[in-house]
C-alpha cells in the first residue's frame, strides 16, 4: 500500500522507488505528494495503465523519473532503473 511504502522510506532512504499509479489506500500521486514534502532525493519510476492527463502532469510536476505504461515493457524497466541509480550515485 502507499502507506507502507512510506513506512519502508522512513526506515531507509531507498536508491530509487518504483511505485503503481494505483494502489490499495494512498495512491501513487499521494505517495509522491508525502515524499516531496519530505525532500525525497531517491528517483521515483511510475507504473500506470492510466491515460489520466491530469495525473500523469501532476506527477511530471512531482519530480518522477520516468512513468512507464502497462503493461510493463521489462526492456524500458531496467533502463530507467538503470539510470535513476546512475542520477542517485552522482
């Protein structure tokens, strides 16, 4: 749930997050709302079926690394977790 992943961040600063759009509780812009306050610094990936334009600008406007479409291009997926560990490590 979103509330977990927030719990597992507050525990450890994770090297990068992947996150769905939608999940049970906090979804995944409520996630990225709560880390942004804190000045969360790990790259955030976004996995989403959604075509919600407001959705997706908004999480362009939260900072995330890449939004990946469903369903998931594994290929696409290891390379933005590539380089959102490559932007981490600078």
């Amino acid at each position: 749930t979103g509330e977990e992943a927030l719990l597992l961040v507050d525990q450890e600063q994770p090297a990068l997050i992947t996150l769905d759009m939608y999940m049970p509780g906090m979804n995944g812009i409520g996630v990225m709302r709560h880390l942004h306050e804190k000045k969360n610094t790990s790259p955030i990936i976004l996995l989403t079926g959604s075509q919600d334009e407001k959705l997706l600008v908004e999480s362009l406007n939260l900072g995330v690394l890449e939004i990946i479409g469903k369903p998931v291009n594994f290929d696409h997926l290891a390379l933005a977790v590539r380089f959102g560990l490559q932007i981490k490590n600078r």
